[in-house]
C-alpha cells in the first residue's frame, strides 16, 4: 500500500474544501479462499510472507480482511 493512512484525511479534506454533511464509512471484503492470492501478490510480493499466506490458503486457514473507506458530503453550488 503506497500510504496506508492517507484515510485518515479524506473527511478533513472534504471539510477543508467546503464540503458539508461529511460522512465515513467504512465497508470491509472478507476472504478465506485462495481467490484472494493474486490481490495479496500485488500488495505483499514474493518471499516468506506471500509463501505463508499460500500455504494457508492450501490448508483452508486463510483469513484476509481489507477494509475500504468512503468519505461522502455535500458541496453547496
């Protein structure tokens, strides 16, 4: 993940810019299965990690949880 904070900001950001009404939310992808390896791939590259992530998966005890956030408000015209 290139900046793993950078939701921490986005309310205030919507607030800095005139935004009002600012809501979060946060809606969160839950998987156990092996589908999620190429996603894991991508964030964690080769090596022991990944290896234990797939060895996981084989032995039907892979959990993985990413949480996405939204951040929504309304914008007088």
């Amino acid at each position: 993940m290139p900046n793993p904070r950078v939701a921490r900001r986005h309310r205030n950001l919507l607030l800095d810019h005139g935004f009002t009404d600012v809501t979060v939310a946060v809606h969160t992808i839950v998987w156990t299965d092996a589908a999620v390896l190429p996603v894991l791939a991508g964030m964690g590259g080769e090596g022991a990690w990944f290896d234990d992530q797939v060895a996981r998966a084989r032995g039907d005890r892979l959990f993985v949880a990413i949480p996405f956030f939204v951040a929504a408000g309304t914008r007088a015209a």
